[in-house]
C-alpha cells in the first residue's frame, strides 16, 4: 500500500470511528444514560474502586468537577463512597450494585448495536477486525 492510500485509510478509519461513537452515544442517549457520567461510571465498573483524583484525572477533569459528578451520581445510588481502608482522609468511590447494572446493561445495549451493524460481515472479514482490534490493544495505552 503506497503511502498515500495508508494516509487515506488512516483518515477512512478516523471518520469511522467518529460516527461509530456518534451512534453509540445515540444509543446511551437514548436510554437516559450518557455523558459524562456514564464515563466516570465506566472507569468505576471496569478499573475497581477509585479515589476522586484517580477518578479526575481518568475523566480529565478538575477534582471540584468531578467531587460535583461523584455528589449527583451518589444521589441517583449510582456510587457509593467510604474512606480508604489504610487512610481514613482518602474517600474511595465505587460503584454501586445498582451503577454496575446500569453500565452493564449499557454496555450490552452498545455491544447489541454493533453486532447489528457487523451482522453481514464474512468470516473474512470479522477475521480482518480481529486483526484491528489486536492492533489498537496493543497501541492504545
């Protein structure tokens, strides 16, 4: 592949991976639970338990943002927080049984929707996306 269809397929893949968000993000939206708590919400479910400067830092938030995220997600029984076993000034955040639901039960919706889009795909190329994905696991930090 000359240099020039590489750049191509490069830009292809980046405009791609752009809508594919967009319409993932229509399907979060669609059943209430988007943005940025659904983010913070995914770090919790699939990373463990955080502090709030681990969790900010995570988001790329400021802590006071996310200290305001953590509250309202609190409120909805989304988290729950308690102090950190070896440091009783450090609040650890974690999901909540009912936040672990929700994200899982989003993430089934997501992964729903993309088997709905892949559907028609040969082995050949389900075979090719394996070989994408090996790629920007090994990539992507």
């Amino acid at each position: 592949m000359s240099s020039r269809d590489g750049a191509r397929t490069i830009e292809r893949f980046h405009h791609l991976a752009i809508r594919l968000l967009r319409t993932l993000r229509a399907v979060d939206e669609a059943h209430g639970f988007a943005g940025p708590r659904a983010s913070a919400l995914s770090v919790l479910v699939f990373r463990g338990p955080q502090s709030l400067g681990a969790l900010a830092a995570a988001e790329g938030v400021r802590p006071p943002t996310m200290s305001r995220l953590v509250k309202a997600m609190q409120a909805e029984g989304l988290v729950r927080t308690a102090a950190a076993p070896r440091d009783q000034r450090e609040i650890r955040i974690a999901a909540s049984a009912l936040g672990r639901r929700r994200m899982l039960a989003g993430r089934a919706r997501r992964l729903e929707a993309i088997g709905k889009m892949l559907r028609g795909a040969s082995a050949a190329e389900m075979q090719a996306l394996a070989t994408v994905a090996n790629l920007l696991e090994r990539a992507l930090p």
